[in-house]
C-alpha cells in the first residue's frame, strides 16, 4: 500500500504541471492572447493583442484592480491651463479616474470634479463639457478652466483604479496602425495562482486574459521540459517501488 501511495504522489505532482489558463477573455474593444501554460515569477511571458485603437501607447497591469487615491497632487500650468500632474499608479482603468480641484485654501473657495468619460477625455461637472484629459498609460492628466487661475492655489484630489502591478515593459508599447501589439513582460514576484493580465491603450479600449502562475517552475525552464522531466519520474518512481526488497 505504501508502495502505491508513493507512485501516486508522483504521478500528481507531473500532472499538476499541466494546470492550464485561460488564454484569452474580450474586454472592451481589444482581445489580449497569453501563453495557456504556467509560468514562473520572474519569467519573460509573451503577450499579443489585437482591435486596439491605431499607434496608441499601451499599458500592462497585473493581478487584480486597486482602489487608488491621491491628494494634493503637485502640478504645473498657469493661466487658463491646462493644468497637469500625475497619479502615483497606473495604468489606470478606462471611465475609473475622477479629479477635483479645490480652490478653498486659496480663496477662492471653489470645488470642481472632473470625470473621466472612459475615452481618456474628463468632463467637467459644472456643464458637462469637455475640460481636461487623463493618460491611462502613464497616470498623467490635465484640465484647462474658463477663467485666468494664476497664482491661485489648489488642492488637487484624484480617485481611480489600477492593478497590483505594472507590468509595463519600460521601453514602452505601441501598437501597430492596424491596432495590432506583440511584446514580453515579467511575472512579478507573486504566490501560486490564476492572475489578470489587462492591456489598456490611451484612447481607452482594454482587454483581459488569465494567467496561471506557477512558483515550482524554475525561471528559464519551459513547461514542456518540466512535465518531461516529470514523466521520467513517473517512470523511474514506479520501477523503484516495484522492485521486490531484498532480504
């Protein structure tokens, strides 16, 4: 019986290495494709998408969406503007991002919101008019005001959502001008599971596929070799337990 048990503990540790993900899920406009086997933290993974918006900047996150908040973001512009800063997370969701703007503290004691309208443009809440922008690649936005706002300070607040991590390659992606993008990114340092991957470019379309990771793959050792390796095991496991002991 021990023998058996043995044999057995084998066979499930190789199989559990053909675990698969999902490869693909729509979100959006886009369709993003991974690799259907494990991976392991700190592997290279290929990743393509396609019916994104034409030569438009795209950006990676991993696992899952974070509530984000950040408050009296530094900026720069004068005049009517615009007036930009920048988030402290992205990428950042499509029609997430809300920005206000709080003149209280420095006289003039006017609040106004800002909404993103999913499309990388926000809307001011006063007449519902376009009046600013956000970059879901790089968290940046702007907003521009009606009247000369120079030397006035205030206190900009903005809410949105990201992901865990940006995955991101620092050299940056764009797609092709059929909306087309192919590139790698890096498995961060994460525990054994099922994640998401979400592509997103600048005019807002996104998608999201799955991705299992794996911790006991070793970094550089393709799945393929590891059930291989695995299969021998099976193999030689099973002739060792069925070996008569000797007396």
């Amino acid at each position: 019986m021990r023998l058996r048990t043995k044999t057995y503990l084998i066979a499930v540790t190789a199989f559990s290495l053909f675990s698969l993900s999902l490869a693909s899920i729509a979100g959006g406009a886009g369709s993003l494709t991974l690799p259907s086997t494990p991976q392991a933290p700190g592997g290279s993974v290929p990743v393509s998408g396609t019916s994104f918006g034409a030569t438009k900047p795209i950006g990676i996150g991993f696992g899952a969406e974070v509530a984000g908040r950040d408050s009296n973001m530094s900026y720069t512009g004068t005049g009517t503007g615009p007036y930009s800063g920048k988030v402290s997370h992205y990428p950042i969701k499509p029609g997430s991002f809300v920005l206000i703007s709080d003149t209280t503290a420095g006289g003039a004691g006017i609040v106004s919101t800002y909404t993103d309208n999913g499309a990388g443009i926000t809307i001011w809440s006063y007449d519902d008019t376009p009046m600013g922008t956000i970059n879901y690649v790089t968290g940046q936005w702007s907003r521009t005001t009606t009247v000369d706002v120079t030397g006035i300070v205030a206190n900009y607040t903005a809410t949105y959502l990201s992901y865990q991590y940006n995955a991101t390659p620092a050299a940056g992606v764009t797609t092709t001008a059929s909306g087309t993008f192919a590139t790698s990114i890096t498995v961060p340092t994460v525990t054994n599971g099922i994640y998401n991957v979400t592509a997103i470019d600048t005019g807002g379309n996104r998608a999201v596929a799955t991705l299992t990771v794996d911790v006991t793959i070793p970094e550089g050792l393709t799945v393929g070799v590891a059930v291989l390796l695995s299969s021998f095991a099976v193999v030689a496991g099973s002739r060792y337990f069925r070996k008569p002991p000797r007396i």
